[in-house]
C-alpha cells in the first residue's frame, strides 16, 4: 500500500481477474435504471467507552459494565428515500431477514434492484428465500469493492457523527443522525410531489417511522423545511471554502478560476429548488447562501488588501456587494451558465480594481 493516505488502494483491487470482475461490474449496472436501484449496507459503531481502571476501597472491585456495539442497517435510493433500522450488538442472518421481510421489502417493487456487498449474512438461505417471495432482484458487488457503491460515503459520514456525538446507547447512536434523514427523505418527495402536496405523514412513511417522531424533532413541515434549507446552504458554502488557494495566487486569479455555481444535479436537493413551481424556495436558498458567504469574503479581501492587491475603507460592504451582486446575474433564466460566468468574473474584476 501507498504511504499517502489518498492514494492508497488495496492490492486485491490491482489483481487482473478482479480488475476485469470490476470492469464488468461497471458495465453491467450502467445497464440499469438509477432510480431504482436501492443500495443497502450496514455500520458497526463502538460505543465501549468505559474506563478499564478504577479506584476502589480496600479488598473490594471496582465493578461497571460496558454498553454493547451498535450496527445501523440501512438503504438509499436516488430520490432520497431511506429504510433504516438500528440494532444492539452486530448483524445476523436472522435480523438481516427480518429487516428485508418487515422494512425495506414493503417500500419497493418488483422492478427494483437491491445492491449490497458480498457479507456472508447477505447470501443466508432466508434471506434469498425472503428476496426470491418478493419478486425483487438482487445485485452483488464485486469483491474488494466497497468504493463502488454510494451508500458508501453516507457511512463514513455517519460514523464520523456517531464519533462526535460518544453515544453510549443505540437509541442515542441514532438520534444525531436521524434530522439528516428526515431532511434528505423530505425533500425527496418535496421533489417528487411538490412542498405543497408532502405532508409529514408522507415523509414519515417514507423513512419507515412514526409520524410522532417527525414531531418530536420538527413541530411543523415549514420548520422541517428551514432546517433542511440551512443544511443545504452549508453544503454549498462548504463546496466554496474547500477549494484549496495557493498561498501565491493573487485575489484576481482565485477569481478567474473559482467556480461560480456549486449545486450538484443530481442530487434530491437540486431538483426541489429548481423545480418549476418552487422559485421562491430557491430565492430563499440563495440569500440563506449569501449571508454565509459575506464573512469568507470579508476575510479574503482583508487578506488581499494585506498584500496590496487592493484599497478599500470598507471591506463589509465590499464583500456584500461582491456576494448580494451577484444574484441579479445567476437568477437570471435568459442567460446561459457560461455567460453569466463571464460576466460576474469581469464585473468583479473591475469593481475591485484588480
């Protein structure tokens, strides 16, 4: 293996019959349609976190107890659907059917495909005999290939809060996660039915919970709604401020080479926000970005004027009227991308003197 950590690959994956098992793994789901296609897979977290030395009285123990690991099982579909259930202890043949038969089985049809990685719980007798009673079909992947489904990255993502959060139970495992749940199903079916037509019964139904429980984290669809509308902006002035600047590069190139929008297609946020009926979601999305972005700016201009590049009394309101300014141009629907591109880098140029 490498000694970067970005470039590592596991040996296996370089062996050419798996090269060629991956190729043709590739080719044959490219086959299929996206949006149904389900991806499934599991996550074991360690909530062991009790000391392993105690203080105690003379000729007597010291005497506590560990909570056991959590595995969170669970799928993901493109729309944002997700069936999860949450499990004390590690998986079993018996509880991984029992999740297919009683959870995720009901919320598919007969044209979906299950994805799911070679655990020798998901090749048990009863859970082909339960895939087989469903009418759906099932999708393998090939060995040493965890990086070819996406469902990977929710992982990683939600063993990192899991971390963050020191959870000693399953209940509270879980429950750090379940707002970034409620807000990627939500908009899910805010896509597919409109905002007006979702109510928090569909969306409840549609992550496989009680509708009491949307309740207990969102009071009202309008609250859910906001919620969702801040994690989306944050994602996308994350998406700005993760680009890595060379501590050389002047202010005037980061601007001719920056990006200007940020928004990924494909995912169920776009489609909402860019639905037809739903410009006013997008207007509110827009300014909620703006108000994240004028500080980052402000520093980077300070910056800038440190060096010389510019001169200015007041770098708020330049950075407001660099951030605010540009709105007009990129909600503008007569204009191409490339020419609003275009246009926002020379203005920016010029106004800043550069």
């Amino acid at each position: 293996m490498s000694i970067k950590r970005n470039l590592c690959m596991r040996q296996n994956r370089s062996v050419p019959d798996v090269r060629e098992k991956r190729k043709s793994w590739r080719e044959h789901i490219s086959e299929n349609d996206a949006d149904h296609l389900v991806f499934l897979d599991e996550s074991g977290v360690n909530t062991d976190m009790t000391r392993y030395y105690a203080r105690s009285r003379k000729n007597e123990r010291a005497v506590d107890s560990t909570p056991c690991s959590t595995t969170i099982l669970f799928s993901i579909q493109l729309n944002g659907k997700t069936c999860h259930t949450v499990y004390c202890g590690g998986i079993t043949r018996e509880r991984f059917a029992e999740y297919l038969k009683t959870m995720l089985i009901p919320t598919l049809s007969k044209i979906d495909i299950i994805v799911m990685d070679n655990m020798r719980s998901h090749h048990a007798q009863n859970v082909k005999q339960a895939l087989d009673e469903s009418g759906i079909n099932d999708l393998y992947l090939s060995l040493y290939s965890p990086d070819l489904t996406p469902i990977e990255k929710n992982v990683v993502k939600a063993e990192s809060i899991f971390k963050e959060e020191k959870s000693r139970n399953c209940t509270g495992t879980f429950t750090g996660n379940r707002k970034g749940i409620f807000h990627c199903s939500s908009f899910g079916l805010f896509g597919e039915q409109g905002y007006e037509k979702t109510s928090i019964a569909d969306i409840a139904r549609a992550i496989g919970v009680a509708q009491g429980l949307c309740y207990r984290y969102f009071p009202s669809k309008e609250t859910l709604f906001d919620s969702a509308v801040e994690q989306y902006a944050d994602q996308l002035v994350e998406s700005f401020t993760g680009i890595q600047i060379s501590r050389d590069q002047t202010l005037r190139q980061m601007i001719e080479t920056m990006p200007i929008v940020a928004e990924d297609q494909n995912s169920s946020y776009y489609s909402v926000f860019h639905g037809a009926k739903n410009k006013k979601f997008h207007d509110q999305l827009s300014i909620k970005v703006c108000e994240k972005l004028v500080p980052i700016v402000e520093k980077r201009l300070q910056k800038a004027q440190q060096k010389g590049e510019i001169q200015m009394k007041d770098l708020q309101t330049a950075a407001m009227f660099c951030v605010y300014g540009q709105l007009g141009i990129l909600l503008a629907d007569h204009l191409e991308k490339e020419e609003k591109v275009k246009r926002i880098r020379e203005f920016l140029i010029f106004a800043l003197h550069l």
